[in-house]
C-alpha cells in the first residue's frame, strides 16, 4: 500500500503543481516540453523506486517493470494526438483516470498490496496527501474545462478618460479637456483567475472540516463565498453557472473528506 500511494503522490504532484499552464498546453505540440514533463515524472518516479528498492521491499527488475511501465505509457498517453479530438473535460478525465489507473494496475499486479486492518503513520500521511492532491488539484482542474463553454463571467469595469472638444467661453473658441467617467462590461470564463484559487482554498477548508467530522462549519465556507459573488447573481447565467460549479466542487470535497476519513 505504501508504494502504491507514494506512487500515486508522485503522479498528482508531476501533473498538477509542477506542471505549469504552459506545459500542460503545449506538451502535445512540442516534443521539448513533453521531455521536460516526462523528466519530472521520472525522477519522482525513481527516487520512489529506488528508496524501496533499498528498503529490500522491491527486487531490481520490478522496480524496472513498474518504472517503465508508467513512464512509457505517461508518455503515449500525454504525447496522443487522439485527446485533441475530444471534448477538453472528457480528453482531462480520461487521461487522469488512464493514468491512476495504469499505475494502480502495476503495482497491484506485481506486488502484494494489502488493505491495512489500520494505517501506520507513513501511510496515513500518504493516504491524505493523495486524497488532499484529488480535491484541491484534479477536481478543480477537471471541473473548469466541463463548465467552461457554459460560464460567462460579468465583469464590470469603471475607469476615467480624457475627452477633448471644441467649447466657447467668452466670445473666445478654444479646445477644453474634461475627465468623464465611463464603465465598460463584458464577459470572461476566468478560468485560471482568482476563481480557481478561491475554489482551491474552499475545496481544501472543506476536506479538513469533513476529516475532523465539523461538517456544521461548511455553511458558513459556502456562505462566504456566494458574498462576494453576491452582485454577479443578477446576470442568471452566471447564477446558474456558479450553482452548477459551486455543487460540483463540494461534492468532490465531500467524497474526498470522507475518503481520508477512512486513515484517521
């Protein structure tokens, strides 16, 4: 279990908080960057590998199975043409589950993995690493592209300008320059704005508070949130969108809340 996991925490931290918006857009395009993507992952890889390989927990060759089995098929996966054909939500969730699922499959089948009667500290620290990485990272990633074609942001913009006009003072014609106010509307999905970070935190606050069984304090996290957006509430798109968002981003925190439930 300790290997899978760590593993697994490998998996979430190369694709998610090492793997920047520009790697991750142009990975598929340019062979450099997939290399720079792939680089990551193996040294995480390895180091993991190598550290039970020591630990007498692994022999060599599985060690080498497993190490460039998820490698490999990482870069076939992340290299594919074929996610360019998909819808951006679909390409991202079967990519995620492709991946989890690949590494999952190694390790089971090439090594005795035991669910612990109860987890040792190691093991728990894993375990909520792993599950704290799915809420915060691949839920919020995952959700973004599904509701992006549906999500207009209203964004309402005040600023002065100079205008400029020919006035008569006097009997005298002369060129007079007023600052005039103005605002200007439009719209934005925001996708990797201030949003995403604010979910991020919410999405985090909320698996803490499901992990320690206060599940009373989420109303008030859902409370706060829904303030500062209280304004954007008269567009009804945007209501409908931020409903639709906002419940799939607490769902995803609940069940991972729980899940780290079952270690503590």
């Amino acid at each position: 279990m300790t290997l899978l996991l760590s593993l697994l925490l490998v998996h979430l931290l190369a694709d998610f908080p090492l793997q920047s918006q520009r790697m991750a857009k142009s990975k598929q395009r340019k062979l450099r960057v997939l290399l720079e993507h792939l680089a990551i992952h193996s040294i995480g890889t390895a180091v993991v590998l190598g550290i039970f390989y020591q630990m007498n927990d692994l022999n060599g060759p599985t060690a080498c199975i497993i190490g460039g089995g998820i490698i490999g098929t990482h870069a076939l996966l992340d290299g594919s043409p074929l996610k360019r054909l998909l819808h951006p939500a679909v390409a991202f969730w079967v990519d995620q589950l492709l991946h989890i699922g690949i590494v999952t499959g190694l390790v089971v089948y090439l090594t005795p993995v035991v669910w612990p009667t109860s987890f040792t500290l190691p093991d728990q620290i894993l375990w909520i690493s792993v599950w704290g990485l799915i809420a915060t990272e691949l839920v919020g990633r995952g959700i973004a592209p599904l509701l992006a074609p549906f999500a207009p942001r209203l964004i309402e913009s005040h600023f002065e300008r100079k205008v400029t006009r020919k006035e008569q003072l006097d009997g005298l014609k002369r060129f007079v320059t007023h600052e005039v106010e103005d605002s200007a509307r439009s719209y934005t999905t925001e996708i990797n704005g201030v949003g995403r970070y604010i979910g991020l935190v919410e999405r985090a606050i909320i698996v803490c508070l499901v992990a320690v069984n206060a599940t009373g304090a989420i109303g008030f996290i859902i409370a706060l949130k829904a303030l500062a957006r209280f304004k954007q509430f008269d567009d009804r798109r945007f209501a409908e969108y931020y409903i639709i968002g906002s419940l799939l981003s607490i769902l995803g925190a609940l069940l991972c809340g729980m899940a780290i439930r079952l270690a503590l």
